[in-house]
C-alpha cells in the first residue's frame, strides 16, 4: 500500500510523455530506428536461462498447489 503512490505517479509520468512523442516526431527522431538483427543477439543466452526457469517452476507447481 505504501509503494501504490509510486505507481501511480510512473504510469502517470508515462501516460503524459506519449504525446509528446507522438506530436513531437521531429525532436525524437533517434528514439526509434526499428528492429534491428542486433536487438535479438541476447535472444538465445536468455532462452538459454529462461526454460529451465519455466520448467522448474512447472514442474514443482502440483506440490505448491498441494500445500492448499
């Protein structure tokens, strides 16, 4: 309950900055300059951690529930 202010206020903040990206295209030309094949380099190495994540947690889920 204490951090709901700081919540609010960050997805204010951005709600109050979009229009300014979308009137302004000008200004913030150099903030979007589309996919590139650089921005999936890390795709692999995070996969590579990601499904054994998933997968414990699937495979452990049944005994968390069974705790209920």
């Amino acid at each position: 309950m204490e951090q709901q202010w700081l919540f609010q206020f960050l997805c204010g903040s951005q709600f109050l900055c979009w229009p300014c990206v979308c009137f302004m295209p000008k200004r913030f030309k150099q903030t979007w300059e589309g996919f590139s094949w650089e921005s999936f380099h890390y795709v692999l190495i995070t996969l590579k951690l990601a499904l054994p994540s998933a997968a414990m947690v699937w495979s452990l889920k049944p005994m968390i529930l069974s705790t209920y």
